[in-house]
C-alpha cells in the first residue's frame, strides 16, 4: 500500500513539472488517500498484535 502510494506521487510531481496540472492533482490525491489507508491498516495491525500477545 505504502509503494503504491509512493509511486502515485511521484507520478504527481513528474506529472506537475511537465505542466499537467489535473493529472498531477488527481495523483496527488490517491496517493493521499493511498498513505491514509497504508496509516489505518499499520495502526490496527500494532493494536491487534498488542492485545494477541497478552
């Protein structure tokens, strides 16, 4: 999820230097969403392993 992420905004910045301004926003933004959903899933997956090893 992370790479992902990471690979959307670096489409975002090549895609801002060549002057596609939409192109860049929109990959900006799934990879905002992308690195939001990758925090959620790391965040749940330490709690569930914090009360597992109890």
């Amino acid at each position: 999820m992370l790479h992902y992420a990471v690979v959307f905004f670096v489409i975002a910045l090549i895609a801002a230097v060549f002057g596609f301004g939409g192109i860049a926003a929109g990959a900006a933004e799934i990879a905002k969403v992308l690195f939001v959903v990758f925090l959620v899933m790391a965040v749940a997956s330490f709690v569930i392993n914090l009360v597992k090893g109890r």
